[in-house]
C-alpha cells in the first residue's frame, strides 16, 4: 500500500508543475473551452501539443476539497493510470497526464481522452423527447462495449460502482463509447471490509439493493448495466426521488414495467 501511495503522489504531484509543464503542451488555461462539470469540478476541452488531440481536462480546487474529497481524487488518479497501462482498454477513457497549478497545490488538473460524441444521457434523452425508441441493435452494441469494459477493469480487481448514462460517452466513431468517471470505483480488496468501511456509493436508480445495506461487491456493476440497459430499451428514466428506503425497496421488490406495453402507449 505505501507503494502504491508513493507512486499516486509522485503521479499526481510531479516535481514540474503545471505552471511549467501543462501550460506548454495544453496551452493557457484562460483558453481552454469549457465543456461540462464533473464530479469534482469543471472539466475543459483544450488540444494536447504533444500528440495533436483533444483532451479533456478536469480542474480541481484541490484546497477546497474535504480530506475524503481528497483521498477519492488521489485513488481517481491510481485506477486510471492502472486502466490505462500499456494502451489500457478501447472502451475506456484514458488518463493523459495530471498536474498541480501551483507549488502549494491550490489546483489539480487531470488530463483525459477527450470524447466528441457527449453523453449516453443526452442521447436517450433526445429519442424520449422525440417520442421515438433506440433500436435494439445499437442496444446491444453499447452494452456490449460497456461489459467489455468492465471485464477488462474487473479483471484488474477493480469495480467502477457508478454506471450510469451521464458516465458513458460517445467517440467521434458513434457507437464506439468510453466509460468515464472512476471517482466511485473500489479495488476489490476494499470489499473485504464490507458492510463495516463500505460506504453507499453510485446513483439510485441505477444501484444495486446491496449498495444500501453496504454488503456489496464488483456484481454491483452488472445489476447497474441491466438497470442502464433497461433504460435504454424503454427510454423511460426514474422521474421522481424518493427516499432512500423505498430505492430499496423498489429495487427488491417491485417488478419491472412491461417494455412491450411501453411501446405500444408511443403508438
């Protein structure tokens, strides 16, 4: 473990800042084109000197994050250079580089793949407001690449624990995707200490029953995939927020809406 925390802070925080390094191969900050907010913060599209691409790039206010804040962004950053390690997985958002701005680390900067095709989300969203259905064809091929993905991550002994269509985005080669945010991702051996350290992670509508009771492993992946490709297939999302307890429930007990019935209200 303190192995592996040497190499994160040496990753993270390497002897030549962004100030020095970063502004040379991605150009002045005051230039780069904001598109989107992640989880920790705002994220930037700018070009990568070195290579000629486009990178997406996370900024962090690093002293204004909390300490659990913090150790999230330092294990982020491991499990992406771990993903990424000898050209890493076509379906998964590669890490580029990451920087602090400053010598007392005010900043941090994560460089990713950057993805032209936007979000999953938007995607669904556009075929429920044209009342229209995503063919199963093109189903099949994004869930296909998403469980790649994630036989590729779990064979690592890693679990991403948010799967979601806000966390999976579209290449400039539709349908190719990337998964995308690993701030909720665990190593499997984190599992072992399960229920007593386990926090409650991923979105609801889309977590596993044991997320809530903290006696949860990897599988929470695949109850998370069904949930996201169940979405997909009727283009219906969970419209209300109930509390907790009843996401519970619910996900227990009450049985699905019939996806053929679904169809036929569209006609």
């Amino acid at each position: 473990m303190f192995h592996l925390f040497h190499n994160v802070k040496e990753y993270l925080f390497p002897e030549q800042d962004f100030a020095i390094i970063g502004v040379w191969r991605f150009g002045e900050r005051s230039k780069w084109v904001k598109s989107g907010k992640g989880s920790f913060g705002q994220v930037f599209k700018t070009k990568d000197k070195e290579t000629g691409k486009n990178v997406a790039i996370k900024l962090i206010n690093w002293h204004d994050s909390s300490q659990t804040q913090q150790n999230r962004i330092i294990q982020e950053v491991a499990i992406l250079r771990l993903l990424s390690e000898n050209g890493g997985h076509e379906n998964i958002a590669k890490i580029v580089k990451a920087f602090k701005y400053s010598t007392n680390i005010t900043d941090v900067f994560i460089a990713m793949e950057y993805c032209s095709g936007g979000e999953l989300l938007t995607f669904i969203e556009r075929h429920l407001q044209s009342r229209s259905f995503i063919r199963e064809s093109l189903v099949k091929k994004v869930i296909k690449q998403i469980l790649s993905a994630l036989v590729y991550s779990h064979a690592k002994g890693i679990a991403h624990l948010d799967i979601k269509p806000e966390n999976v985005l579209f290449t400039d080669e539709f349908p190719s995707i990337k998964l995308i945010d690993w701030g909720l991702s665990s190593r499997f051996e984190d599992f072992k200490s399960c229920p007593t350290t386990c926090p409650k992670k991923g979105t609801p509508s889309y977590a596993a029953p044991e997320i809530f009771t903290k006696h949860y492993n990897q599988k929470a992946d695949l109850y998370s995939v069904g949930a996201l490709m169940y979405v997909m297939v009727m283009c219906q999302f969970v419209t209300e927020n109930p509390p907790m307890t009843e996401y519970k429930l619910n996900h227990l007990k009450m049985p699905p809406k019939d996806a053929v019935q679904r169809k036929l209200l569209f006609f």
